[in-house]
C-alpha cells in the first residue's frame, strides 16, 4: 500500500532530506525508500522523527536552521513594523538582503563559495553574519 507524499511523515522525511547536506544524498535515498515500506501511521511518524532528529545534529543543518532562524526574525521584525523610522527599516532591509544574498552565495561553489572544509572556513562567514545580525 503506498502512501501519499502529502502524509505528516513524508512532510517531515522532506524536512529532513532539506536538512542534510549533498555528501548525504544516498543516505537521504535510503530513508525515502524505508519510508515507503512502512505501513502504520504511527511507525511512519515515529521513523520520519527520527529522521529529522538525526539529520538535524549535522554541522550543516544547524548552520542551515541557525540562518534560517537569524532570517526569518529580522524579517517578522521588519513586518511587524517594530522599526517605524524609515531610515532604520531601509538599513534593516538592505543588511536582510545582503545577509540573505552572502549566505546564499556562500554556499554555492565559484568566487565565494566553500573554499575547504576547515573550521575557518566556517568560522569566518559565521562570525560576518553573526557581527553583521548584531
């Protein structure tokens, strides 16, 4: 019997294959097609937490929920309107862009993406963001 993709389980399963980075694909793979034989509800939900539980400790999914996190504050502070001088939510939105746009870059390979997966590396952009947050 199969499921549909829409069910709680497969809605976390795809959280947590968003989570985990391209070295995990396979291991991504292989969690979407456990899924699939599993026929109770409850062992579905309970398998799919699991999931996210375990791909949500790996160094890039905490980078991931960390900006994500940092992004979606600034930006319901924005819309919240909890800045009224227009000169302040200007600043505020053009930082969000640039943070977004770095972050988005960063990850990409070429001219600023990973140069090697070393901890300063990964230290050096999080400090920019952390400082550039701030």
């Amino acid at each position: 019997m199969s499921r549909p993709r829409g069910d709680a389980a497969g809605r976390l399963l795809a959280f947590a294959l968003w989570l985990l980075p391209a070295a995990r694909y396979d291991w991504g793979l292989a969690m979407r097609a456990e899924l699939a034989h599993l026929e109770q509800p409850a062992a579905r939900l309970r398998f799919a937490l699991g999931c996210v539980r375990a791909a949500a400790v790996q160094p890039v999914a905490l980078r991931r929920l960390a900006l994500s996190a940092g992004v979606a504050g600034a930006l319901a502070l924005l819309l919240a309107g909890g800045v009224t001088y227009p000169a302040a939510r200007l600043e505020l939105t053009g930082l969000l862009s640039v943070v977004v746009l770095l972050a988005w870059w960063g990850a990409r390979p070429g001219l600023l993406g990973p140069v090697r997966p070393s901890r300063t590396a990964r230290v050096v952009p999080t400090t920019g963001f952390a400082v550039a947050c701030a």
